[in-house]
C-alpha cells in the first residue's frame, strides 16, 4: 500500500514492504547510495539469516510519480531488560537519492516509520546512526541514549611517532623501546588464574555462561549460541577470532574480535560474569596479544555509561573522543524503565 503525503512543497509517497521479494530493489538502492557494494547474499544474511517470529519490515520513500528514493528497514533482535528477553527493532539500511538529501525528506520518512512503531507497539527501536541519519532521527522523535566512545590500548607506537618525525629509524627504535617497556608493565600486573585461550566455536559453555550471567537492571543485546554464532561465525564478510576468559578453569567471559590490514583488534564482544573480573581478564587477554598476534593497538567502543568503562581505564586503555551515538525509539505508552543500565558495544551496530 502507498500512502501519500505532502513535505516541504514536496509531494511524497510511503510505502511498507516485507523483504522476501524486493530483495534486489534494496541492493540496488543501497548500491546507488553508498561507496561498497553490497550482495544479495550479504543482505540476506542479515534479514534471513537470524531466527526471530517477526519478519523485517522496509520502509520505502516514492516521489510524487512513484519511484523509490530512499529507504529504511526494521530488523528485529533480542535484546534483554532485566532477565526477560525482547525483540528490538534494530534500525538499519537508511538510504536516500543524492538530491533529495538536506531537504528534510528523510524526517518525513522516519515520522512514517514511527508511526508503525506505534501502531505496532514494538518493545523498543534502536540504532546506531552516522552524523546526517543521527539529525534527522533526532528530529523525527528519536532520543539519543548514549554517546558512543572509544577506549585504546597502545601495544606499538611506531607509526604515531613516524607521523610526528617522518624519520623510520627512530620511528622504529621508539616503538621497540614502548614495546619492551610495556611488556615489563604487564609482567608486573597480577593475572594469576586468570588466562585466555582461543577457540574455534560457540560451544555449549556459551550457552551455560549467559544463564549465568547477570542481567539484572540491564538492557543489553543476547549473548546466546544462536545469536553469536549468527552474528560472527556465520558473517559473510568479515572474520571474527574467539578468546575464552577463564579463572582457574573456569569460564568467567569472553572476547569477540577482528583484526584488521593495519593491525588494530577491534573488540566486538567483551563480557565477564562479575565485574571484579574485568581488568584481571581482560590484562590476560592483552598479554596474550603482546605474545602472540602483535597488534599494535585493542580497541573496544562503548556506551559512554557502560559498567566496564572505568576498570578498562584502570587496565591501562586510553580513553578517546566520542564516536558517535545511540538513540532509540519507544512507543506511544511505553513502560521500558530509565533506571536499567545499557550495555551497547560494536557488536550491536547494525552490520
């Protein structure tokens, strides 16, 4: 069904759709509005791929003779409030025609959204959104959580002193000596019983694990088998590496990272079952990349708030300028509570 609207002088068009069957048209207005591709396989993947009893819904824009020209879709996960699960409608796919960009039509196409959203009484909607779609979701009633910040720990820093000296040598000699001096650091923190080995698969301790885990006064995204082994070993795209934390063999937590071309170990998932755990932990998971895989830097992206962000500091990571936002959506009548804890990383953005 299309229903018409007029914007700005602007006669608009809105349309819902499922995504079985317009498959390709999402691809390609994706494609017309952004520098990667992507695939049907990929885009599959992250509508299809995932089990959940309510289907995606896309959310189309038309102009006034009725061509698609731009777009956004709702992709249901679980996420969890407490100890009781929900399904979220994670925002994701927002995509608009070059010239129509800056006139306030991508407002008008979330304030169509929303209306679903309420119609519909979803739990709650949620993204992570650039600059420009962070704007005009603000302005279509959207509320911004949390700012999104990084937290980096330093293993090499060869290439920031290079930037400053453009001289190799000494750009490499200071790098060995930060190296050599940050491993004495780490001899001397206490991670005793505390270890991290890596792993090939979500086995059934994962699952035993997120029983376990707290969620108490918490919105946080599932940390099931299902849900990690959908979101990384599944991934069409990207390769993820597995670091069970253990204390005296026990597993206490684990890690989710990937690394890339410029070795940077960008953490997705890092998550312990007491937070007395963290720093030791996550300390043994650093030595284990000073020994092993040599990247030249970890970096971790959380909420601002997040229960973690402190005990990182204290393991030695550098806190960096906010990236970004999270904001979300709640329905006419809502009874989602403020007093609950977010804890957003990486691994809920949208992929």
């Amino acid at each position: 069904m299309i229903i018409d609207r007029k914007s700005h002088k602007r006669d608009l068009k809105f349309s819902i759709t499922s995504y079985k069957g317009y498959e390709d048209e999402i691809v390609r207005m994706l494609n017309a509005n952004r520098l990667e591709p992507h695939s049907c396989q990929y885009q599959n993947w992250r509508y299809l791929d995932e089990e959940s009893p309510l289907p995606p819904v896309v959310f189309w824009l038309h102009s006034s003779k009725g061509d698609k020209i731009g777009m956004a879709a709702l992709i249901f996960r679980t996420y969890w409030i407490g100890n009781k699960p929900f399904k979220f409608a994670v925002l994701g796919d927002i995509s608009l025609n070059d010239k129509y960009r800056g006139k306030g039509v991508a407002k008008q196409l979330f304030k169509f959204m929303n209306s679903t959203i309420d119609k519909e009484s979803y739990s709650c909607a949620f993204v992570m959104p650039n600059t420009a779609a962070q704007k005009s979701l603000s302005g279509s009633g959207w509320k911004t959580e949390q700012y999104l910040v990084p937290f980096v720990y330093l293993l090499d820093v060869s290439d920031w002193i290079y930037d400053i000296l453009k001289i190799n040598t000494l750009a490499n000699l200071f790098g060995k000596l930060f190296r050599y001096f940050n491993g004495l650091k780490l001899a001397f923190k206490n991670t005793d019983g505390f270890s991290a080995e890596a792993v090939n698969d979500f086995d059934k301790s994962f699952d035993t694990f997120w029983v376990a885990f707290d969620k108490k006064n918490m919105i946080i995204g599932d940390k099931s088998i299902s849900t990690l082994d959908w979101r990384y070993k599944k991934h069409p795209a990207q390769k993820f590496s597995i670091y069970k934390l253990m204390y005296n063999d026990r597993f206490i937590g684990f890690i989710v990272y990937s690394e890339s071309g410029d070795k940077v170990c960008s953490i997705y998932e890092f998550i312990v079952l007491n937070q007395k755990y963290i720093e030791p932990s996550m300390t043994a998971f650093i030595k284990k990349m000073n020994k092993t895989n040599s990247p030249k830097s970890i970096r971790i992206t959380l909420n601002e708030r997040h229960p973690y962000a402190k005990a990182l500091r204290s393991a030695g990571f550098i806190k960096r300028k906010t990236e970004g936002v999270f904001q979300t959506y709640m329905p006419s009548g809502s009874d989602m509570q403020e007093s609950f804890s977010w804890f957003i990383g990486s691994g809920d953005k949208d992929t």
